[in-house]
C-alpha cells in the first residue's frame, strides 16, 4: 500500500475536478475519479490571491489537491466553488467610512457596508488593520468581526478623509 506525502502539493489539472452541491446543498464532487461526499475549501493567500491556489480537502481536512485558478475549472465548478468560498470567507464591502473615533482605548469606526450599517471597534490600528496589496484594508474588530476596503482610493472624499488620520 503506498503511503502519500503529507507535504507534497498536488496540484490539479482543471479536467481532473468536477463540483457540485448535493442533497441540501453540501458541496461535492468527483476528483481524479474519486468521488467525495462533502469537501471543504480553503484559499492557501486568502488576502493576495482570492481566486487562485485553493486547497480542497475532505471532511477529515486531508487536502485532496490545490486548484491553481478558479477560471481554469468547467462552469459549474467554478460557479459552486465560488458559492463555497464565499461562504468560508464571508467578508463585507465598505463602501463607506462615516466615521473614526478614538474613546478610550478603543478606535470606533462607523461604516457603511454592502450589507447595511455596522460598527466595529479596535483596540488599536497596527493589530487590527492589515494591507494584504494594492489599495485594500481588511479591518478586525476586537472580537473577530471582519470587513473588506476593497479600494480605499476609491472611496468618497468623506471616506478617504476619515481614512487618511489614521493610515
């Protein structure tokens, strides 16, 4: 019986992966010919690389294999693993700043989200405020809370402002 490397990265070939959603939705699929019941998905640079180099891993999370693009897969695949990394990584879009204030020892930020309003509060900025590349933040609250600032550039003057006394 031969036993696989724990460490080696297998990456798969786009026509080797079919995926799709089961009964009541579980995410599913046929991978090098082996058929799984349920998957989980995690993006190996959630913050540099959304689409590409995505680990795919059994319930036991055994990596299965690594999808290098998203665009490489067939239609389905690529629209239900959209679906599911969107659930794992559920992150709300800024869309604009309202305010930042510092009480305390807390930062207070007021934002306007895709999703509706929402506050979220840090106990400071270095450990809170993280600049995975280009013109994006993703802020974290002090309990977990997470939101996306996909362009702060390209917010409105009022956004960039608030933004600018504390970046």
């Amino acid at each position: 019986m031969e036993t696989k490397d724990p460490y080696e990265i297998n990456i798969l070939q786009p026509e080797s992966v079919s995926l799709c959603r089961g009964a009541g939705g579980v995410f599913q699929g046929v991978i090098e010919g082996k058929s799984y019941d349920e998957l989980v998905v995690f993006r190996a640079f959630p913050f540099l690389y959304t689409t590409k180099y995505i680990s795919i891993r059994n319930l036991k999370e055994d990596e299965v294999g690594i999808v290098r693009d998203l665009e490489e897969l067939d239609s389905e695949s690529r629209i239900e693993l959209e679906k599911e990394l969107q659930f794992r990584y559920f992150l709300p879009k800024v869309l604009r700043v309202d305010s930042i204030k510092s009480k305390t020892d807390l930062w207070i930020w007021e934002l306007q989200t895709h999703l509706g309003p929402t506050r979220i509060s840090m106990r400071n900025l270095h450990e809170h405020m993280q600049f995975p590349g280009g013109n994006r933040i993703i802020l974290t609250d002090t309990n977990g809370k997470r939101c996306e600032i996909s362009d702060w550039k390209a917010l409105d003057g009022h956004s960039r402002k608030q933004l600018s006394d504390v970046i």
